[in-house]
C-alpha cells in the first residue's frame, strides 16, 4: 500500500484533508475492505504529522468506515490497531432502499416540471468512464443525483439523500470495478433525464428505481462472489491516486 503526498489546500484545514483523502481511496477501493492500517504509515506516505491522520482516522471510524482490527500476535506482542471496515451487504442494501425512495420522489417532482438537465453531466460521466477514473465517475455520478435534487426543487431531498452519500460512494466504488457496469450507469441516466424532460413521470420512476435495484443487486453479487480481505495485498493507493487532482503536490503538516 502507497500513498502519495500533496499541496495542503488553503482553506479546508489538514484534518479535513487527510479526511478526504482517506475516504477517496476508501471509497474507490485503493484501501480495500478488511485492511489494516496504521497512523505511521499514513503520515509518512501523506507527509504529515500523526496527529492529523490520528484525528482523520477518528472521524473516519465514527463514521463507520474503519474499525478496530482483530487481535493478532506477532513481534511486538499482541496488537489490534484499524483496519478498513468490511462492506455490509445488508447494510449497503437498506441505503439503496432509502436512496431509491429519494431517487423516485425527486424524478417525480423533476418530471412534472419537464426539468431538462445539463448536458455537460453526461459529458463528464462517460468521459469519466473512457479514463476509467473511478474518482471521476462517483463524482459525476453525485452530481447527476443532486441535479436530480435540486430539479425537484425541495431541498429536503438533496439534505437527506447526502446523509448517507458517503456509504454510497463507497459502495459505488466496490461496484465499478468491474467496466460492465460503468457504460451501462451512463445510458440509464441519459434515459432517465430524458423521461424527465418529457413530462413522462411513470416511465421516469420506473427506468429510476430499476436503476437503483439493478446497482444494489450487482454491488451485492460482486461483494458475495469474493473475499473481501486481500490475500496478496490491496493494490498500491499511489497508483490508484496518481492520476487524481492532486498529483505531485504535498501536505504541509
């Protein structure tokens, strides 16, 4: 496992950053589930100072993404440290479920105002795809959600749906490792906007909980066909980061 350092940004503070960061190569499985992981090796790989990973890693499992380790011996005795937390398929299939809820309402209201939403989402998301950037296409996948939202013009919606985004995006990560679902994501939503424009509310419902149901039952078959502790090891976060915003740059502790 590799991280690579970058530019501290001037206004989010480190912890946010180091926060950020972490929960990128979560979520895009840079840092697998079941994997231990350790504050010296974070800090050194980021170029930061303990405490901030130290506070990161904090939040992060407050946040139901890391979690204690198991207990295991070896030359410097017995220890237990953080790993990533495993991915719960029943848990990630009750998020859907709320998401999907959200998802019909907000096509519903969109749709009975024949919203049509910007080209540029499409633009982004498959371009996403041809890089096979998977940072990139959950980022454009959040943006079409929210368009969605905001479409629907009850701010209620995007405040709930963005609850549990976090989850999603991992769960989205976890999912797009496979290319057969990555083009697919980009017409279901083309179609979806489309129904929209079009006033047609059923269909718009219909093709959006069929969107939701088809990427919690493919997340859920990837996660039950395989292991989710690495055998040989999760592959290095370095390369997975390497072609993010960030390259080259450093955190300034």
């Amino acid at each position: 496992m590799t991280l690579q350092p970058f530019k501290q940004d001037t206004a989010p503070d480190l912890v946010d950053q180091v926060y950020r960061v972490l929960l990128d190569a979560i979520s895009d499985g840079s840092l697998a589930p079941g994997q231990r992981i350790t504050q010296d090796e974070l800090a050194a790989q980021l170029a930061v100072s303990r405490q901030p990973v130290m506070q990161a890693l904090r939040l992060l499992k407050k946040d139901g993404f890391v979690q204690d380790a198991p207990l295991t011996t070896g030359p410097a005795g017995r220890s237990r440290g953080l790993q990533v937390t495993p991915l719960d398929t029943g848990w990630i299939a009750q998020v859907y479920e709320v998401r999907g809820a959200l998802d019909s309402l907000a096509v519903r209201l969109a749709a009975e105002r024949r919203t049509v939403l910007d080209p540029a989402l499409f633009t982004r998301g498959r371009a996403a795809v041809k890089r096979g950037d998977i940072k990139a296409m959950i980022d454009a996948d959040l943006a079409f959600h929210t368009a969605l939202y905001r479409a629907a013009q009850n701010p209620l919606i995007e405040q709930s749906a963005l609850l549990h985004w976090h989850h999603i995006r991992r769960a989205m990560g976890a999912a797009l490792q496979t290319a057969l679902l990555r083009e697919p994501v980009w017409d279901e939503h083309e179609a979806i906007a489309r129904a929209v424009a079009q006033g047609d509310v059923a269909r718009a419902m219909a093709l959006m909980q069929e969107h939701g149901s088809l990427a919690s039952h493919v997340l859920s078959t990837q996660l039950n066909a395989r292991p989710q502790t690495p055998d040989d090891g999760p592959p290095p976060v370095a390369r997975k980061i390497r072609n993010r915003q960030l390259r080259g740059h450093r955190l300034l502790a």
